[in-house]
C-alpha cells in the first residue's frame, strides 16, 4: 500500500471512531441505564407501579424514576415468597418507602418478611393498633430492624420534588368504628399523571377526603377494599374521575369482591377496569404525561431461587432452601433471609442437616 493509500485509510479510521464515540456520549447523556444482569436498557424518566397479584389481598410496588421504591402493603403471610421473588426479579435491593396502610393480615401479612429480607427506610402506618399476631409480629420486625416507624395521617408529605409528590390524604380522624376507616389513603404524583391508593379505607374516610379540599382527581385510582360495596362511593368516585381502576381480589374469593354496585359505578365512569383475579399481576407505566397500563411481564412464580436461608420461626433454626426439613416447614412459620448475620442475630441457628 503507498502512503497516500494508507494515509487516507488512516484518516476514515479516525473519522469512524469519531462517530462511534460521539455515539456513546449521546447515548450516556440520554435518560437512561443500562442493567447489566439483566442486559436490558431502563428508561430512568418512567415510574412504574406493580400491583402484585396476591390474591384476596393487596402489595403495590412502585418504582420511582429516581432509583427509590415504594411498597404499599404487603398481602397475606403466606404471599411472602410470591412478593420476594417477584420484587427480586425486578433487582430490587433495599425500600426507601413502605406503606403499610391498615393492620389486617391481608395487607401486613408478610411485612415480617419484608423487613427481615430488605434494607427499609422508613414504614408508615396509621396511629391505630390491632390484637393479633401478625401486628405484632410486624413492630417486632420494625424495631429489631433499622426502620424508622412513622405514624401518618392527612397531611402527612413523604416526598416533595420538583416533578413527585406522594402524600397522605387519611385518616382525617383519631377514631372510627371500622379499623378499614383508618387505612393511609395516599396519592401519587408524577408530572401531569396522578395516582390514588385508598387501602380499605370506607365511605366514611372518602367523604372525610372529600371535605378536606385536596386534590383526589387521578388518572388511576386503586379501587378501595378488594372493590366492596362500602368502598369507592358515587361522590367519591365522582371526585376522583379516573381513568383507570385497578381491583385487587383473589379468584373466586368468598366475599364476593368486587361487588357488582362497585363494577357498575366505575363502567358508568368510564373508567377502564383492570383485575389481578382476571389477569394476575398488573403494571402501569408513566412517562410524567401518559400512562400505559397492562398485565405484568414479570412472573408470578413463588420460586425461592434468589433467596439464600430459610428460617423456621417455629424451630428457630435456618436452612439452604435445598434442606430437606424446608419440604415440611409450614408457609406460616417460614422467613427468608439474604444475609445469614441477620439470620443469626435475630436467634436463629444454623441446622444440623444442611449446615448454612
């Protein structure tokens, strides 16, 4: 080759490497990030809500576009290794956020679990208590944890940003006959797109919300109760106008949820139905202007393949998953770990058989 030749080869070798390079700095500067174990690119400008189908019950993920989650709720005690899985399909390491809005073992049941498995924040729950052994599992969980325990209520802010907001619009009061009324109703806020979670919260709350003045009118309203009938009343709903309504119920579940008056009220709305006992897990998708919403792509599976010990809070003792004595642990009595120091420090001992 003479030198002209491979000078000008030289020369379309730069100008090609001045293109890819300027490429790669285009797509570094764009909203978003590549997952590496997942090898798949995250839009980091999109919050995503997954309301996890955990039958008659309700436990609500949200991503925030600013790498923070959400969780709302935490279905019953046996979901535990529905949520676990389903959260670490999604690389989920720690919750800045968990809402636990009322407690009924149908929303606080695998909060234990939740807590002893990932780093957590800060946990809401309303200024009300419960006599059962899953409530106090629960402040068990907060207290022999890193949690800080907030006692909400309307008007209680737990982010202000420039482009998210998520507050608290109830309970209003200190009492109610009905522990349903006391539910942490709270609405989301992302750009010009709106999201309200209502718990079990009753007619009684929804007027005390409306009376309040705020702002309910939502693109998307998690339909209260499981979808009963003293839940999402014709003033409330009327005030809500949302788009969307997402029900939380188990298949052929024995209280009837969602009830045919509550159904009727959200078609004659207008408001696009959306079932996790029709389709199973749901995701909604916002970009801050539009919202997509549709049955979720991450699996249902209550595989224990990412989670590292299994402890039997009936024995005390923690496994491999693989043990044979986990084959004939009671669901109840199960608790997950990812680090065996937490294990340990909460008075398990390793077994016998499986030696973890």
């Amino acid at each position: 080759m003479d030198g002209a030749a491979e000078q000008s080869v030289n020369s379309m070798k730069k100008h090609i490497l001045t293109i890819f390079m300027a490429a790669v700095l285009l797509f570094a500067s764009a909203s978003c990030s590549v997952d590496v174990n997942n090898n798949r690119v995250i839009e980091t400008d999109e919050l995503r809500i997954h309301f996890i189908d955990v039958g008659q019950a309700d436990c609500i993920l949200i991503e925030l576009p600013t790498d923070e989650q959400i969780l709302i709720d935490a279905g019953n005690r046996d979901d535990s290794q529905v949520i676990i899985n389903y959260l670490d399909q999604l690389r989920i390491d720690d919750i800045e956020y968990f809402v636990l809005t009322h407690p009924h073992e149908d929303h606080i049941g695998s909060a234990p679990a939740v807590l002893d498995y990932y780093d957590v924040e800060r946990v809401y729950m309303p200024d009300v208590s419960q006599d059962s052994q899953i409530y106090r599992d629960t402040i068990s969980a907060v207290e022999n944890g890193e949690s800080e325990l907030i006692k909400a209520k309307e008007g209680t802010s737990i982010i202000d940003s420039e482009d998210i907001s998520f507050y608290v619009l109830a309970p209003n009061s200190m009492w109610y006959s009905e522990t349903n009324e006391y539910s942490l109703v709270t609405r989301l806020t992302y750009k010009d797109t709106s999201f309200l979670f209502t718990g079990d919260a009753e007619s009684v709350s929804e007027t005390e919300i409306i009376n309040s003045g705020n702002d309910i009118d939502s693109d998307l309203l998690k339909v209260g109760h499981h979808g009963g009938s003293t839940s999402t009343s014709q003033n409330f709903l009327n005030e809500v106008s949302p788009e969307y309504a997402v029900i939380s119920a188990g298949k052929d579940n024995p209280y009837g949820h969602p009830s045919d008056k509550v159904l009727k009220r959200l078609n004659n709305s207008g408001a696009q139905i959306f079932r996790t006992d029709q389709i199973g897990s749901i995701t909604a998708i916002s970009d801050g202007n539009n919202i997509k919403i549709g049955k979720s792509k991450i699996s249902e599976s209550s595989s224990i393949a990412n989670i590292k010990y299994i402890g039997n809070t009936n024995s005390m003792k923690f496994h491999y998953p693989g043990c044979s004595s986990v084959k004939d642990m009671k669901e109840k009595n199960k608790i997950f770990f990812k680090i065996r120091d937490k294990a340990i420090k909460q008075g398990f001992i390793p077994c016998s058989i499986c030696n973890p």
